[in-house]
C-alpha cells in the first residue's frame, strides 16, 4: 500500500471514531442518528447534486476516451484538431451539466425537498376492464380516459401521432395497468413522390387507474427510430424496476398550484406537472383553441416540464370527457409557436384515421401495422 493510501485510510478511521464518539456523547444510538438524519436531509436537491457530479464524471470519461482516439490520428496537425475537438465537447458537457443541474433545482422548487417515496397498493386500483364498461359504475379519468378502444390523432409540423388505449392490460409493479400504443410518424414523400410515414418513436405506454380515478403512469417501453431502425430505448422504465417508481399522469380532481412528479426513473424519466387552471382555454398568444377540440374555456391546463431538458416546458390542454387537446411549446419561457393539436377522438379502426383529414390514411395504416401489428393490423 502506498504511503497516500494510508494516511486516507488513517484519516477515513480517525472520522468513523469521532463520529461514534459524538453520537455516545449525545445520547443518541446509531439507528437513531441515522434515522434522524435521513429524515432531515434535502432530498430533492440532494439528488439533484449528486447527478451532477454523475454528468460530470461522465464528461470526464467521454474526454478522455476521445483524447485516446487521438492518440492513433496519423498526422500531428489532425491530432491537435482532434485534441481541440475533445476539449470543446467537454466544455459543452460541462455546460449542460450545470443546465441541468439549474433546471432540477427549479423542480425540487416546485415539489419541495421531501423525497419521492410514495408507496402505490394494488388493493386501491380499479381492474382497468371495467373502466366505462357501464355495468360496474367506474367512470373514466374525464381528462384521461382509459376506456379500451379511445383513440386519438395528433398533428404537429409534419408530424402524426396515433395514441390508442387497447383491451391489454400488463401488470407492472404490481399494479394493474392498460397497455396504450403511441406512434409517432413524420410525413414525407418517396422517390416516387408517394406520400409515406416513416416511424419517429413507437411506445407502448402502461396507466393504472386508481379508486379516486386519478391516471398514475406505471412505465413505458420506447423506441426512438432512425432511418427504420431502432436508434434507442431512451427514456424506458417500469414502475418498481432498477428503483423507478410510478407517478401521477393526471389526477381526476387536481388542485390548482399542486403539482406531482409523473414518473421517477433517476436520468431517464423524470416528468413533472403542475396544475394551473381548471376552466380556461389556450390564449391568443398560443394560436388559440384546437379547432376540432375548442377549449371553450373550460379546459385543465397543466404546466409540465423534464429537467433534463433545461428550458423546455409545455402548456397542455385536457377537455373533460375528451382527454388531451392541445400542447403549446415554451423555450425560455417563451412561446415558440409549436402546437400539438388532437384531430381526432374515437373509437379505433381504419374509419377514424380515414376521418381526420390525412394525406394518405392507407399509407399511414400500413405504417401503423407494420410497427405495431398486434394493435392496428386488421383480421
């Protein structure tokens, strides 16, 4: 062992003894020292500070493994070039780094410091098969309806997503949860100048409903593609796997100013929505209200926002009886301009998609098939 070795190791002892002394001095046990302190610790910003010092170990690694790239480059002029590369990526790493850092902060501002260990109990579920099925008197979450078969179509800059509740139900966690398809397609032509729909993100999302109908997020399994492959699993999770825990999607009596954690997957998904008004409706400034969906006033409108997205939030916009109509895009603070807007609420199946004003609804159909055959493709 080396002589640095030691003395941590001499220092490390020296602590761990003055600690146990002081808390014999005290008359405190160490079970209640430590219980103690568990409750008293911030443990939002806590969290916060410590995924900090995460995405800085990571910069440091992805640094120096391209600095070892460097090492193979042939000529010594593209060795500084690529050198100089490295140290600009890591610059921008430490710059998101410290962004997200902010933005959780901000989060924890929000929900305040107390940690996120809410415990969800099967026994307070409804089985999601009887939800509207107008023989069990279990009403739907008016803003985010789990009956089988509601479907909506979304469009958004070139955009098409198709959010479909099927009969399916998974068990996640332990809950009993509804298995949603959310496809998202853009739209474009072939070489022949054919309208196509090429796959963005296909996820299958899973609800749970409890007996005060609130919609509690269970997981979701996501794939983002890239030129007809899957590119990732980004932002994957499931309620009570690797610690990830379920969160309020939307509750059916929210309060205005209150506000939940919707999901809780640590760097992966970490979703958080605030409840702003109950009977309102997008402003002017936003576009105003979805044409097919119109507000009317009378609208839930939720402030929602990712930390590891610093910046970025949304508006959106629940009606009740219909679910989700619209989100409004903010940077900064700021509208950008950018709206999600529902088309089209239904039952699913070729008619609906053929109803909603697409450009090629068989190509669309195909796509939806061929991405999520279980789901869309017709006996």
């Amino acid at each position: 062992m080396s002589k640095h070795a030691t003395i941590i190791g001499t220092l490390v002892v020296g602590l761990v003894a003055l600690a146990m002394s002081a808390a014999s001095a005290d008359g405190f046990s160490d079970d209640r020292r430590g219980k103690s302190a568990h409750r008293a610790k911030p443990a939002c910003s806590t969290h916060a500070k410590l995924l900090r010092h995460a995405c800085y170990a990571d910069r440091q690694d992805d640094y120096l493994v391209h600095i070892a790239d460097c090492v193979y480059v042939s000529s010594a002029e593209d060795e500084r070039e690529c050198r100089k590369e490295a140290r600009e990526e890591s610059a921008e790493k430490s710059e998101e780094c410290r962004d997200v850092y902010e933005a959780r902060l901000d989060v924890c501002d929000l929900v305040g410091e107390q940690r996120f260990d809410v415990e969800f109990d099967p026994v307070d579920f409804v089985d999601p098969n009887k939800i509207g099925d107008g023989i069990s008197g279990i009403d739907p979450n008016p803003y985010w309806p789990l009956t089988a078969g509601h479907t909506s179509v979304i469009l958004a800059d070139g955009e098409v997503t198709v959010v479909a509740v099927t009969a399916e139900v998974r068990e996640v966690g332990g809950l009993p949860c509804r298995v949603i398809r959310d496809l998202v397609f853009e739209e474009g032509e072939d070489d022949e100048g054919d309208i196509e729909y090429e796959a963005v993100e296909v996820t299958q999302d899973w609800y749970a409903q409890n007996l005060m109908g609130d919609t509690i997020y269970c997981g979701e399994n996501t794939y983002e593609i890239e030129d007809g492959l899957i590119d990732n699993t980004d932002g994957s999770f499931a309620n009570g796997t690797d610690r990830a825990r379920a969160g309020f999607l939307v509750r059916a009596f929210p309060m205005v100013g209150e506000g939940d954690r919707q999901e809780m997957a640590t760097d992966e998904a970490e979703d958080y929505v605030r409840y702003e008004n109950l009977m309102t409706g997008p402003s002017d400034g936003e576009g105003g209200d979805v044409e097919a969906f119109p507000c009317g006033g009378g609208c839930l409108q939720t402030f929602e926002v990712n930390p590891r997205d610093p910046g970025q939030a949304e508006f959106k916009y629940y009606l009740p009886g219909s679910g989700f109509v619209l989100a409004t895009k903010l940077e900064d603070g700021e509208f950008t301009g950018e709206r999600e807007e529902v088309r089209c609420i239904g039952d699913l199946g070729a008619v609906l998609v053929k109803e909603c004003g697409i450009a090629d609804p068989d190509a669309l159909l195909d796509a939806m098939c061929a991405w999520a055959p279980e789901a869309f493709c017709e006996d």
